[in-house]
C-alpha cells in the first residue's frame, strides 16, 4: 500500500531539549516535504527535497533542520524546541511524471506540544 | 506572488443541504488548482483538481470549476452527509507538475442528521 508514515504520531517534551521527527515513504518519490498547521493559518511550509541531497527552506524554517540521506526519509529535527513550535505537522511526498500534476500524498500528522 | 484565500468557517449543514465553499487565489502565472479534505485525526487527501481554465475536478459527488475570469475555484455538493464532515483545504500549485502547494487557511464543515 502507497504511503507515507511519520513518527511519533504525538508528542509532548520539554523546551530546549533536541526532538527530531521521522518521516518515510514507498513510493520512491522524489520530492519530499514539511509542513505545519496552525490555527487560523492553513498548512504552512517548511521545508522541501527535491531529491537525495537537496533540500531547501520553505516559508517559515526557522528553528527547523531536515536531513536527505535516502530517497524514502526526510527527518524534521528541532534543535531546540521552543512553545511556538507547538503544532500539528505533516510531511508529504509526490513523484515526478513529465507532463502530468501529481499528487501529493500526505502523513497522518504528528501533533507536538513543547512545554 | 501566490496566495488562496477561503471562505472562513465554521459552516453548520443539515444532511442533504447543499454546500459551496468559496476559494479565490491570486497566482502568477498559470497554476493549478486543488481541494484537499483532513477527516477527524487523519492527514489531508486530494479531493480534486483541476489544471487549466474551465477545467472541471470532481469527487465523490463534489465538483469544482476553474474560473480564471474571477480568479475562483469553488468547492460545491449537492447533497452533504454527515460522513463529509472535515476540513476543506484549496490549494494552488504555481504551474502544472510543480512541487510546491500554497494552501488557504482552511474550512471546518460539521454535517448534522
């Protein structure tokens, strides 16, 4: 089954102490991406991999790192966590076929609570 | 540069009424649109689409036309049920196959009996 799993589902911890959040897909995409959800504000994105090695911001990457070593893994890591980084966050992935708008597939969000 | 705007929520149905969810964006170029729905706990999932003017996307009884004229891509259904009750996202890529998605803020539908 085509999908995009993420890890931990939910999460509370603590300012200041490093949380990195996992994220996977099998469908051999190339580009890969974050995104977090906030009230009021719709799915803003945070950063983006267009393939192994490559990944770019996207409109709100402060406090975040991310990480492509593989094709199927896009890790989101927080450093240091801090309250306004509590939020719902999902990773999506998407292929590329010439000529077509693909869709992407989302994760089933990992809501993170920093104290 | 690009932006969608949404029609505020919450919106309140009873079954069977029907439903339009206003989506207006600004884009350069000629984008792509699209209507995603978050389901209580769940991620998002493509609704529909639509890739050009006048295209029309339709889904499991939603439909939604590409209006370039006024810049719209309206989310409607002719009759709601109670298992459509989600949030309703549109979304605009800036040109068809891009990777990024600009999304607006979202709409919470609650279909009651």
């Amino acid at each position: 089954e085509a999908q995009v799993t993420q890890n931990p589902r939910y999460l509370i911890t603590v300012t200041g102490k490093k949380l990195t959040v996992t994220c996977s897909q099998n469908m051999n995409h190339e580009y890969m991406s974050w995104y977090r959800q906030d009230p009021g504000l719709g799915l803003r994105q945070i950063y983006y991999s267009m393939n192994v090695e490559v990944t770019d911001k996207g409109d709100v990457p402060e406090g975040y790192k991310v990480s492509r070593k593989e094709k199927r893994n896009f890790p989101l890591i927080l450093e240091s966590p801090s309250p306004n980084q509590t939020s719902l966050y999902f990773c999506a992935s998407k292929g590329r076929i010439a000529g077509s708008t693909d869709t992407q597939y989302f994760g089933p969000g990992t809501r993170l609570t920093v104290l | 540069g690009n932006s969608v705007t949404q029609m505020e929520g919450p919106v309140t149905l009873s079954e069977e009424a029907f439903l339009t969810i206003n989506c207006t964006y600004t884009a350069t170029g000629y984008p792509s649109l699209f209507w995603y729905v978050q389901y209580p706990g769940e991620g998002l999932q493509l609704l529909l689409k639509a890739t050009k003017a006048d295209d029309k996307g339709s889904n499991k009884g939603f439909e939604a036309t590409y209006r370039k004229e006024t810049t719209s891509f309206h989310l409607e259904k002719g009759s709601v049920q109670v298992s459509d009750s989600a949030v309703y996202f549109c979304a605009l890529s800036e040109k068809a196959g891009a990777n990024n998605l600009f999304f607006g803020t979202g709409t919470r539908l609650t279909v009651i009996p």
